[in-house]
C-alpha cells in the first residue's frame, strides 16, 4: 500500500544557526549576520531524540534508507522548529525565502521521495502572501507549515488576513504546528515548565489557535481556506461535542455562519503525527470520517517503523486506510 507522510521535519547547515538562537532576545537581521551563534543555547531534547536529530533531520540518505525499510513512499518535508516567525520581520522574510529555496534544491535531488511545505514569515503578512506564492507557483510547494503563534500573536488578528486571503487563492492548505506557548499563555506552565511541551502546552496552544480562527470569523470571510491540524487533531476529535454545545450558549457566536463542528468538517484535516493511539484515530475517524484524516509520522521525534505498524493495525476497513495513508494527501496537496 502506498505511504505518504505529511508533518516530517527537516533542517539544513544553514538553518542550524537559528536552532541555538535563545528566544529570549529576538534576533535582527543585522545581529544574526553579525554573530550567527547570537545568544548560543541548547536545544534540550530527550537523547534519543538528538540522536535522529543528528542523523535524518539532516542526511536524506540517512532518511531515505528509513523510508525504504518502513515502506514509506514520499515524505513532505517541513523546516523544524523554530522556523522564522521570532525573528524581526526583514531577517524572517529573507531567511524564509532561502529556506524554500533550498528545500526545492532537496526535493528536485531526491525525484519522487520528497514535496514541501513553505516556510513563511507572517510577522510580515504582505511579505508572507508574496512569499507563498512565490513557492507555490514558481517553486512548486504544497502549502505552508507554520507555528501556532507569532511573537504571541494569532492569525484571527486582521493583520495577517491578506495572507491568508492568499491560502485561500492559491487553494493550498496551512498546516498550523505547535510551538512553545506565546508569553500570555507560558505562565500557567512555569511550576512546571515540561508541561508547556509536548505533555499538553503544544495541544493546548494550537487548539486555542484553531478556535480563535473560528471565534474571529476567519472562516466566513474566507470559506474555503484549508487547515491542517497534527497530533490526531490537538483534541478536537474528543471535544467537539462539547465546544458545539457551549458555542451556541454565547450571543456573539450567533454572528457566525457555522458550529465548530461544522468548520472542523468543512476547514479542517488532521494528521495521526505524534499521535499512535488506537482509540484517539477511531474517535478522530468516527468523529470526522477518514476522508480529513492524513497519515504522518513527525520526524525526527518519532519513528516510521511505530508509525507504520500502528495505521496498519488500525481496526478501519480497507478504502478508509488506503484514504488515510495518501489518498487525502495526493488529492488536498495535488501530489
């Protein structure tokens, strides 16, 4: 059966500078080409996340030989974390463009193997529209991966619409990841700061920026931008029956044209990266069908192989996992 995978990371020589840079004091374009080692840090990660790192997040040999052995047939390939959008507005912009240029580079060397997500700068909206289309029409990319805040921002700001006005001409999707909560949410998380990763910070953040969109009219002004979700869907699937049923207990939510549960249906696809859990992709399937759900893995910091075993064993019928592992993929990314 064939395999596409949608939410694997990636990075290059040129990016690993930005992977040390400390978020506590955002870099300009001139003191990053000054000192491409600015406010030196660590990335703590688990070691054996550091090992992959080492090794797929950056050798595409490396990554094609687990590809092969798992019997994954394409990956699109999206920048890790962080990306550019804590930096100034001029140095995102720039560094955004020559990151997409050097991924096409990747993606034209591997023929068939790899597509690609953009990576834009939103703290430029302007600049970010013209970016995206740029990488979409002239680079051949299939969208944008971005992560869910913007120096503690949110795209329900008005702001950043023309870009996302551009998503929606373009018809490709934008797949909103989890990052390390903005400022205004970090706080909650300081008693216990490995809470505001994976544990539930990253959930937390990307489901609160999914409902801003809905709670700001996004997708009435523009209906038919696509979103992609990761992680079985940030615990959309679980809640959305209650998030309907307090919805319509608000009168500013009478304003908007849709419940939750009917942007989810209409806006939304999710993606199983991270998330390997038999009951969590039958809630997601029986909440959403298996027509919005994509098969993913999230390199580095999972594995294929548990990946793989786990949508094999997954307890759906057969055109729905045939959906799930690249149907949805080739017909959402126009692979």
């Amino acid at each position: 059966m064939k395999r596409i995978a949608v939410e694997e990371h990636y990075s290059t020589e040129e990016h690993r500078p930005l992977r040390k840079i400390n978020y506590k004091t955002r870099p300009t374009t001139d003191n990053v080409k000054a000192d491409a080692e600015l406010a030196s840090f660590a990335h703590s990660r688990a070691p054996y996340s550091y090992v992959r790192e080492q090794t797929v997040l950056y050798d595409f040999g490396a990554r094609i030989e687990e590809m092969d052995k798992t019997g994954i047939d394409m990956e699109v390939l999206s920048l890790v974390t962080p990306g550019v959008q804590n930096l100034d507005a001029g140095m995102g912009t720039e560094k955004a463009r020559e990151f997409n240029d050097g991924l096409v580079k990747i993606i034209n060397k591997y023929p068939g193997r790899f597509a690609g997500f953009a990576t834009l700068a939103p703290q430029n909206p302007a600049g970010a529209a013209s970016e995206l289309k740029r990488a979409i029409n002239d680079l051949g990319l299939k969208g944008c991966l971005m992560g869910s805040n913007t120096q503690d921002e949110y795209l329900d700001d008005r702001k950043y619409w023309p870009m996302l006005e551009m998503f929606e001409k373009l018809d490709v999707p934008l797949y909103i990841h989890p990052c390390r909560p903005g400022a205004s949410m970090a706080k909650a998380y300081e008693a216990y700061p490995g809470m505001s990763s994976a544990v539930i910070g990253f959930g937390a953040e990307t489901h609160y920026h999914a409902l801003r969109l809905m709670y700001g009219g996004v997708f009435d002004n523009f209906p038919k931008l696509k979103i992609i979700l990761g992680h079985m869907g940030e615990t959309f699937p679980y809640l959305i029956w209650r998030i309907d049923n307090h919805w319509l207990r608000f009168p500013a939510c009478a304003k908007l044209k849709k419940t939750p549960s009917e942007y989810m249906r209409d806006n939304f696809w999710i993606t199983t990266s991270g998330m390997f859990y038999q009951p969590a992709l039958v809630c997601a399937h029986l909440s959403f069908g298996a027509e919005k759900i994509m098969f993913a893995v999230d390199v580095p910091f999972e594995t294929a192989d548990e990946a793989v075993k786990f949508m094999d064993a997954a307890p759906i019928a057969e055109p729905d996992r045939e959906k799930i592992y690249h149907g949805n993929a080739e017909k959402l990314l126009k692979l």
